[in-house]
C-alpha cells in the first residue's frame, strides 16, 4: 500500500495538468480584438474544421467530443483579428435555439460543432446525431440529440447517460 500512497501527489497532479488540456478558453494571453489569428493557432493548434463566414472571418472549431463536453468556436474577422470564443454546447437554452426543424446537417454542425455519435434507426428512417453536453442538477451524463430524418431536422431531445454497476458476469 505504501507505494500507491507515494504516487498520489503525481496522480493528482497529472489530472490536473490534463484537466487543464480539456479547457480551451485563451485566459489572459488571448484579447478580443488585439489577438490575431497566428497566436489563436498557437494557442489552441490546429482546428477540426474552419467555417467560412460572410464578412470574410471565419470560424475555428475546436470540438471536445466524443468524450469531453464542449465544441469551442474562435471567431476570427476577415483581418484574421480574434473576434470571440464560446462553446455552444454549455448553456441548455441556446443548445435548443440553435437547432431548428428543418435544418440540414451541415446547419447544425456549423452550430454545434463535431458530433459525438450517429446512429441510423432503420425502422424509423431517422439519423441521430448527440453530443455530450454537461450534466444538469441531477449531476447525470447528459446528451444533446439531434434526429434527422431525410437530411434534415426532424426534432430534439435530451437523454440521460445512468451510470452502471460493475457486476460479476456469474451472477
């Protein structure tokens, strides 16, 4: 026992050197409006996918799935000027706003970012796309679904991910 009691300043201070790699926001280093486009890339390294936008800028999307519980989008003016950063997967209320019946997937990927998962229910004819988003009260696992149906949104829902006992496979 002795020698796991020895490890446990170097276990805690190895998960938190990796909880600090699972949160994106630039702190103090990255200003709105000074920070450009080069330091972003520094900063946060190479996007999943940059999204075009009108005004010339674009979108860097840092997604977190399958596993964390956040998609970070850096926006970026036509200068290349950092404009802002927000996770469109923290707040309950701009998840379901975001995603409306009849959008396309390429719609809601711009707006919610890389998916944890799809799965396509045969019977149904529905696609079903989800991402982890963070627990609410209940301290639960959360899923934000999205179901397409034809390639476009049918609807949304929220499913709870219920933690399970480790049984012996004999009983």
């Amino acid at each position: 026992m002795k020698p796991i009691a020895s490890l446990r300043p170097l276990l805690l201070l190895l998960c938190l050197s990796l909880a600090g790699c699972a949160t994106l926001p630039g702190g103090a280093r990255l200003q709105p409006g000074q920070s450009m486009r080069a330091e972003v890339l520094s900063h946060y390294g190479t996007p999943h996918r940059v999204w075009p936008e009108a005004d010339g800028g674009q979108t860097l999307e840092y997604p977190a799935q399958p596993f964390g519980q956040s998609c970070w989008m850096v926006r970026l003016d036509a200068a290349g000027r950092l404009l802002s950063v927000h996770d469109p997967l923290r707040d309950e209320a701009t998840r379901f706003a975001a995603v409306e019946p009849g959008m396309t997937s390429e719609q809601v990927s711009r707006r919610l970012g890389q998916e944890r998962s799809r799965v396509f229910f045969r019977f149904s004819g529905e696609e079903v796309w989800d991402w982890n988003v963070p627990p609410d009260q209940s301290g639960y696992l959360l899923r934000f679904n999205v179901h397409f149906k034809d390639g476009r949104v049918l609807r949304t829902t929220q499913s709870m991910e219920f933690p399970t006992r480790d049984r012996d496979p004999r009983d």
